[in-house]
C-alpha cells in the first residue's frame, strides 16, 4: 500500500469553502436563465476505461488522461477553463454544440436546460466559486467513473473501449477503416488502485454525486473498496450505478449493501429492447435472468431506486413501443433515461433509409397517442417523460445524415456479427428484410 497524500491545502479550503447563494448569485451578475451558462463544467468529471477524461456527456471535448494527470490538473485543464469563461461570459463555446442546436429547434429541452433546473439550488454556490480566468474554488462535486471495461457481454452498438468480451468478435466482424478505434483488452482509468483512493478521498469532503459504470461495474474486483473509501462522506453523497444486471455476485450484493448506506441509491439496468430484442443486442443477456435479479434486488433493497436505460438505435426504434411496454411492465423503473448511440456512426437511428425511419416515427407516434396513455406506467416514470425521450428520438432521427453509406456498412456489421453469433437480425426486426444490403 501506498502512503495517503497529503490533502493539497488550496483542496481543503475550497472543499470547506460554501458561500451562501444570495451573496453568490449577486456577486456575478449571472441570470438563472441564462442563455449560456451550463453549470456541468463547474461540476462534473467522468473517468472512461482508456483514462480519458471528459466533463459532460454531450460534450465531446477529452481534458486529458488521468493516467498522466492528477484530477486536480485536469479540473484547472485550459480546455475545460476555457469553456466555463465561454459559458460565463454568454458566449456559446462551439464544443457545446448539440445543446445549441436543440436550443435553437426550441421542440425540446437541451441538457444544459434540463441540467440547470435539476440542479438550481447549487447554481448559486457554483458561481460564486467561479473564478474569471476559468479556475473554479472547489473540487468537482459530481464525479463519473468506469472502473474499467471489464463487461461479460458483447452489445452490437459497443466497442472494445468499454467491453473486454466484444473485442474479437468487433475484431472479425468490423470491416477496414468501419471503426474507430483498435481493440482492447483490459483497461482501467487508473494504473494504481490506491493512488485512485487517495485522489477520491481528497475530493471526498466535496463530492455529492458518484456514479459508477463499465463495463459491468458489479463484476469489478476494485468497486467495493472504492465504494468504501467514501464511507466518511456516504451521508452526503448521492450514488448511482449502471449495470447489465447479468450476474449477482456475493461481492456485488456486498457492494449493493454498502451503497445502499448512502444519501440515496439508485441502480439503472441497461435494456435496449423487449425479451427477445434484447438477448439479440446485447449479445449474452438472459431476459429471465435479468428479470429475476431485479425482484430479487427489488425484495432484498427496499430502498433501492431501480431505472432503466435505453439506448435508441437502428436495431431497436421501429420497435420502441413493444420495448417500452416491457421495460415498464417487467421492471416498473423508477426513472427511464436514454443515451442515444451516435457512434459508430452505422448504428445509429439516422443510418435507416427513409421509408423505415417514416415506420418508426408512425408507430412512435401512434403509440405515445393510443397506448402511452392506457399503460399505466409506473406513476413516478410518468407517460409525459416516455412521450418526451420517444419524441426526442424521433427528432434526432429526422436530422439530416449519409443514411445511404451508413445503412450499408450497418448491413455489413450487422451479417458479419449474426454469422459469428448464430443469431439472424431478420427474426427480430423483419421490417429490414426489403432493405437489407448483406455485401
Ligand atoms: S452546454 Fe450542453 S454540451 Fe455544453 S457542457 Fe453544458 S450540457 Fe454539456
């Protein structure tokens, strides 16, 4: 084991250091409804497998690498200075790119708008800690981190970066050139487990939000001595952590029982489909299995706030409906959020040609106007959010793309993959079959 490092003293003060919101808000002048301000960069770091490290998921802008870099480095990066001096000043940085856009269609919130209001009460206390060169006077509060890309499971939409399972058959199935990156093995953010403890401990005292992804996080050896670590500090901090939901290990119940000691838990199960749909993406799933450990987590956690995330895709939009209808039936989340996949780019909604991209938005609309209202869908997920993410998919899948180029190379990856697999995209999605482009 390494020493602990000492706590930098600018660290401490700033971690102590909480002004009251009416002296902040007026000592910068700065509107809640600004049309600029996005309060992520003053808050949030998120750790990727590969080290990189990134501050808000929309915003495609990498810091730099926690492997060489300390968090306290990378908070003060110039990159990311250079985007809270934009965000402050009412400039739009360019990086911010997809926020302005939705801002500017005026149909839908963007993730600035919808972050600002979720988190209005710091938006005071985040200023007044911000300083004009971009430097900000506290630690990140909300912290995001792969433990590594460890993940049993071989989803058609991941990459190698974040499943150590799918790198052969992504290696095989993957065209020259159809990729982005090389395959991995295992990585993790960090090259020392306790170097990575002492860091988080040192911005312990500032933390109110952690949230652990993979990979499959729960199959991670290290996660329960990171969660551990915060134990001075679980009473004040909120945890959450995305899982495939596959395996219940003892060590992954022992972590669940420490998480469940903090300020709140919640757990978001990935489902990209409905049964059948889903064991065809995320290749290795077992719907039973998967169901039966969310009653059981659902019995062993009374506390525990269960949500699902979706990924909208070109596998699964045209069958939105059946898929909402079984997320909210078999698992009566808490919350449904969704990441739409944008890369590979053929995976994509946008890669459909056009008369199945007009399929899908009639039976999406159709559904958010005849069924939605009769599911009755868990109260706290609310018909008006499912009807909000559908239409934002639709949307998005609207916009303009190479659908044409993409379309093939999904047709090619997509064959290459169903031969390794035995499994057949024309069984699950037959709406493909007058379109499909196998060569
Ligand atoms: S404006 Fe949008 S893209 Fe930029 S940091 Fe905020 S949420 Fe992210």
């Amino acid at each position: 084991m390494s020493e602990a490092r000492p706590v930098p003293k600018e660290r401490e003060r700033a971690a102590r250091r909480r002004p009251q919101p009416r002296q902040a808000a007026a000592s910068h002048g700065v509107i809640e409804d600004s049309p600029t301000f996005c309060v992520a960069p003053f808050t949030t770091l998120s750790l990727y497998p590969t080290g990189l490290v990134t501050f808000c998921c929309k915003n495609p802008t990498v810091l730099g690498s926690y492997r060489d870099t300390s968090l306290e480095e990378l908070w003060s990066s110039p990159r990311l200075k250079q985007i809270r001096q934009s965000s402050l000043r009412g400039e739009r940085h360019p990086s911010c790119v997809h926020c302005w856009r939705l801002e500017d269609q005026g149909a839908v919130a963007s993730w600035r708008q919808n972050l600002n209001t979720r988190l209005a009460q710091i938006v005071p206390e985040v200023l007044a800690a911000a300083r004009p060169d971009g430097t900000v006077a506290a630690m990140p509060r909300y912290v995001e981190v792969s433990m590594s890309n460890l993940c049993n499971l071989r989803c058609r939409m991941c990459s190698p970066e974040l499943s150590t399972s799918l790198g052969k058959l992504w290696e095989e199935a993957a065209g020259p050139g159809e990729h982005r990156e090389k395959p991995v093995l295992l990585q993790r953010p960090f090259d020392r487990l306790e170097s990575f403890i002492d860091d988080l401990k040192a911005i312990g005292p500032s933390l109110e939000e952690i949230f652990f992804f993979g990979g499959e996080p729960l199959l991670d050896k290290n996660l329960l001595a990171v969660v551990d670590a915060l134990d001075p500090w679980k009473s004040r901090i909120a945890a959450s952590l995305n899982t495939n939901l596959t395996r219940l290990s003892s060590s992954g119940i022992a972590t669940l029982e420490r998480l469940q000691q903090f300020r709140s838990f919640n757990v978001s199960v990935s489902i990209d489909g409905h049964r059948k749909l889903n064991e065809y993406i995320r290749v290795g799933v077992d719907s039973g299995i998967v169901e039966r450990h969310a009653r059981r987590l659902a019995a062993m956690f009374p506390q525990l706030k269960l949500c699902a995330t979706i990924s909208p895709q070109a596998l699964n939009i045209l069958h939105w409906a059946d898929t909402i209808t079984y997320i909210s039936r078999m698992f009566e989340p808490e919350y449904l959020s969704t990441s739409l996949v944008l890369n590979p780019a053929h995976m994509s909604v946008r890669s459909l040609p056009q008369p199945l991209k007009q399929l899908a938005a009639r039976r999406m609309r159709r559904f958010n106007d005849d069924v939605l209202p009769t599911l009755g869908v868990n109260h706290n997920l609310g018909s008006a959010h499912i009807r909000a993410i559908g239409e934002d998919a639709i949307r998005f899948m609207e916009e303009e793309g190479d659908s044409d180029r993409e379309w093939g190379r999904f047709c090619r990856y997509i064959t290459a993959m169903d031969a390794r697999t035995g499994q057949s995209i024309l069984d699950v999605v037959p709406e493909f079959r007058d379109h499909w482009m196998p060569d």
